[in-house]
C-alpha cells in the first residue's frame, strides 16, 4: 500500500498500474485504494511528460472502478492537453489515442475544442501536423466543426512548405493519409490542393 504514495514517481506509477491485479487477488481492497487517490491525482500533473502520460493512459480504468472521481480527471484535464504540445513526437502520438478515450467519458467535451484549433497554428510544424492529424478524428467524433477547419486550412498547406525533416518516414506517410482525408471531407480548398501539387 505504500507504493501507492512512494515519492519516486515512477515507483508510484508503476504501483498504481498493477492496482488492477492487486484488487483482483485480494492483496488490497477498493477502499483501502481510494484513500491513496490523491498520490495518482498528483501523477496527472506530473512535471515529467512520461509520467503524466502514463497515469492519464491508465485513468479509464481507474474510473471504471471508481477509483477516482469524473470531477477530478476534469478540474485537470488542462495538464493532458498540453502533453499534445510537447517535443516529444512518441507522447504526443500516444496522447492522440487517449483523446477518444476521454471525450467518451466525458473528460473532454467540445469546449475543449478551442485549445485543438490553435494548435492547427501551432509555429512547431510537427507539433502543428500531429494536430491536424489529431483534427480528422475529431472531426469525424463532432468535436470540432468542418467550417472551424477549413478557416485554418492555410496552416496545413504550409506545411508543405516548410523544411521537415521527420525522423520515421512513415510520418511522411501519415502525412499523406491525413492530406486525402481532408481533401474527401472537403476542409481543404483547390487552392491547397495546388500547393500539395507543386511541392510534390
């Protein structure tokens, strides 16, 4: 049960994660679990991007169990939102995943929308395209609108326009699928549709 409050954070982690089984063989139950909420709370906000990552891919779960509180994972749902702006492509590609988690359990509503929108201007070009492919999703989900958009489409085709240098080439790949996804559901303009032309 200590492990749940350890101070290293990956100790703590790494306790919290195996809580599911710890309940399932009877070596802690699921009040004794919720009094040590607070210490995987802190995880959420966690200064290092990898920890706060894992402990908000792991709070579906949590929540199923009533581990923890909708109104907790929402008065910090800000501190999983800004991992989608960080240098590190592997979070923000992970974190794009959990995005579907989370606005089906109500952590993330369309008035989160705005803060998505912005980072369609992001002046980070990969944290910018990692946004836009995030945007496909959600606007299939209704989270964001075709009309909000296509007012930004501009950003996208600058894209093409700028040195990348893309670490996988299946990024390049990626970028490609999300270019034909736009195009089919009509956020991008002939004029965009000229630029990917010319770059390529």
């Amino acid at each position: 049960l200590k492990l749940l409050e350890h101070p290293d954070p990956y100790v703590r982690f790494d306790a919290w994660y195996r809580v599911d089984k710890l309940l399932n063989y009877g070596i802690l139950t699921l009040d004794e679990v919720k009094e040590e909420k607070k210490y995987f709370l802190e995880l959420l906000e966690s200064n290092d991007e990898r920890i706060r990552y894992n402990a908000w891919d792991t709070v579906k779960g949590l929540l199923d169990k009533g581990l923890v509180e909708l109104e907790d994972l929402i008065q910090r749902k800000m501190y999983f939102l800004n991992l989608l702006e960080s240098k590190n492509h592997g979070i923000r590609y992970n974190v794009r995943y959990d995005v579907k988690d989370l606005i089906e359990k109500g952590i993330l509503t369309k008035d989160d929308a705005g803060f998505v929108l912005k980072l369609l201007e992001h002046p980070d070009p990969y944290v910018r395209f990692d946004a836009w492919d995030l945007a496909t999703d959600l606007l299939y989900m209704r989270i964001i609108t075709l009309e909000e958009v296509r007012k930004r489409r501009q950003y996208f085709a600058e894209l093409y326009e700028m040195d990348l240098d893309f670490p996988d080439p299946k990024q390049w790949s990626a970028m490609e699928r999300v270019y034909m996804t736009l195009s089919v559901m009509g956020a991008l303009s002939s004029g965009d549709e000229e630029s990917h032309d010319s770059s390529g």
